[in-house]
C-alpha cells in the first residue's frame, strides 16, 4: 500500500496539486461490472486504508 501512496504523493506534486480529495460512496464495488478475472482484482484493492477516518 505504500508504494501506491508514494506514486500518488509524487504524481500530486509534479503536477503541482497541492488538494486531495477523498471521498465515500457506500457499496460502490457492487456494481461494477467489468469481467470476472477484473471484479475479482478490483474488490479485493484496499481502498478503505486509503481513505482517512471518519470525523468523531
């Protein structure tokens, strides 16, 4: 996972974008459909750990 946020981190600062946004949209894995072999490999990516923690 931290590979993938390194590459984002230096892509966002080559092209000088100094915000990211980070949303959440509830069971939006479910209705993709892109090919067995492709769903299988797109839910099991760890967007949650991606995403920061609901405010208290």
């Amino acid at each position: 996972m931290h590979i993938q946020s390194h590459r984002a981190i230096e892509h966002l600062v080559e092209e000088e974008i100094g915000v990211l946004l980070i949303g959440k949209n509830i069971n939006w894995k479910l209705e993709g459909n892109f090919g067995k072999r492709t769903n299988q490999q797109f839910v099991q990516n760890p967007f949650a750990r991606v995403s920061p923690p609901a405010p208290l």
